[in-house]
C-alpha cells in the first residue's frame, strides 16, 4: 500500500530526487491503494480503498470532485457482471420502464418485457416450481404466487365440472325492440304496450339462448316478430295476455338471416 502526497518532482539533490520518484512509482503501482483518499487527487484517478472490507477499486470523477465505485477488487471481474453470463446474488433493477429484452437467433428482434407508466405498490410474482400441461396458463392467487391451471379451448371438446352461466340482458322496451346479439345470450323485457321485436342485429350462426318476456300490470300486450324469427310451421306464436305473465322465447340462430325459435309459454 503506497501513497504519494503530490506528483510533482521538485528540484533536489539526486538521493532525494530518487526517494520521491520511488515514492510516486509506489502509488502509481499499488492503485494508491490506502484506507484514506490520496492526499491528492487528479480526473480519473484510480484509488483501492483498503479502509473497507473487502477492498474496493475506486475511480476519480471527470469534475475532480468524488470517487465512484467500480467494484471488490478480491473478487473475479472486480464483482462485476460479464457479458458472456453472469450469476446474480442480488436483486436486479430496471429502472424508468426499461426492459428486459430476449433478442432472437440473429439478435435482430427481440421479446420484451416491461413494467407499466405507474404502479401503485411494489408486486412481486413467484413462479411455479415445475411446468405445467399442454395448454396451461399461470394464474396468481393474488398475493403474487402464481401456479397453472387449465382452462377451457375454444376448439377443443370440454367437460365442466361446475355450472357454467350468462347474464340475462335487460332489453329496453319501446315500440320497437331491437336486441343486440353480441351483448349476451339471455335477454328479458317488460312489456308496456304491444310492440315489435325486431331482427336482432350481430347474428352468429349456433349462437343460442332465450329471451324472457313478462307483461306489464295491464297485460293484453302483444308481440310482432321480425323476419328473421323462424317459427314451427311458419306461424308467430300468441302471447300470454295475462297482467305479469310470462313467456320465454327460446332461439338458436341457424345463419345471419334465420333464427330458429320457439315460445314456451305462462311460465310460474
């Protein structure tokens, strides 16, 4: 361990002249290694702090106004991670939204990923221990430990082990009531007079489901159909006239322009 008090060579005989140069050689060589900051310091001036444990290399700043730490000099690459791989004892943070980038086979795309513009608590995500299944997904437990689970393929025959529901969809009724079949598959309505229910828009062929149709506290209301609904026999059933009764128009579209229906009636 060497430290020169400055760098100067002043003019002096030639022992002292030697005494000072082996001094300053001393520093130069051993990184001005010492448990204080050399006396003097330069730009980019480099300094082994033995003050700490375990040592560490330090560098002077370009504004000559601090030492930055570059890493333990006991350790392999001064501690300092190689661009061939690394192994990480510590956690590794991105920050201001960097990613972490996958590059492919010729580096020329990659896959990322990123953290969103705002998170409101820190999250952290714990990952199974072992693989899944053929076409499993993660699921979290919301408390950040994720696992996998199976969930149902639109192209692949399923056995459902627990009752499987939709919502029913208010209509809004008026003299023409147009439902929209994208929204759900259950329907009902009240009616307060005799209307019509139109061709709903959004048809999907094998969609199906049922439209409840409940008469006011008047009754004697009446239904008209649109061209689309296909009854047996090609005749529009009557409804329940009754005040607060109730009909269920049960359909199965069969293309974009046929519903095939059929109206169960005075349910209770």
């Amino acid at each position: 361990m060497a430290q020169a008090t400055d760098y100067v060579l002043a003019n002096q005989s030639g022992a002292n002249f030697r005494a000072e140069l082996n001094t300053i050689l001393a520093a130069v060589a051993s990184q001005n290694s010492g448990s204080t900051a050399p006396p003097t310091t330069n730009a980019y001036q480099l300094w082994v702090d033995t003050g700490v444990s375990p040592p560490l290399l330090k560098l002077r700043n370009g504004a000559n106004s601090a030492f930055i730490t570059i890493g333990d000099v006991t350790a392999t690459n001064l501690g300092l991670a190689a661009l061939a791989g690394a192994t990480f004892t510590g956690d590794i943070v991105l920050n201001a939204q960097s990613d972490l980038r996958f590059a492919d086979a010729d580096s020329s795309h990659y896959l990322a990923f990123q953290a969103p513009t705002t998170v409101s608590s820190n999250i952290t995500w714990t990952l199974p221990a072992t693989d899944g299944t053929s076409n499993q997904a993660l699921i979290t437990d919301a408390s950040g430990v994720l696992s996998w689970a199976s969930f149902a393929a639109l192209a692949t025959a399923q056995t459902f082990t627990a009752q499987q529901r939709g919502a029913i969809t208010a209509l809004t009724d008026g003299a023409t009531i147009t439902p929209d079949f994208s929204l759900a598959n259950n329907f009902s309505v009240t009616l307060g007079g005799s209307r019509t229910l139109a061709n709903p828009t959004n048809l999907t062929a094998g969609a199906s489901g049922a439209i409840f149709i409940s008469q006011d506290g008047t009754g004697s209301r009446t239904l008209a159909y649109g061209s689309s609904f296909d009854f047996s026999g090609g005749t529009a059933p009557t409804l329940t006239t009754t005040a607060s009764a109730v009909d269920v128009l049960v359909y199965t579209v069969r293309s974009s322009t046929s519903i095939a229906a059929t109206l169960i009636t005075n349910i209770s």
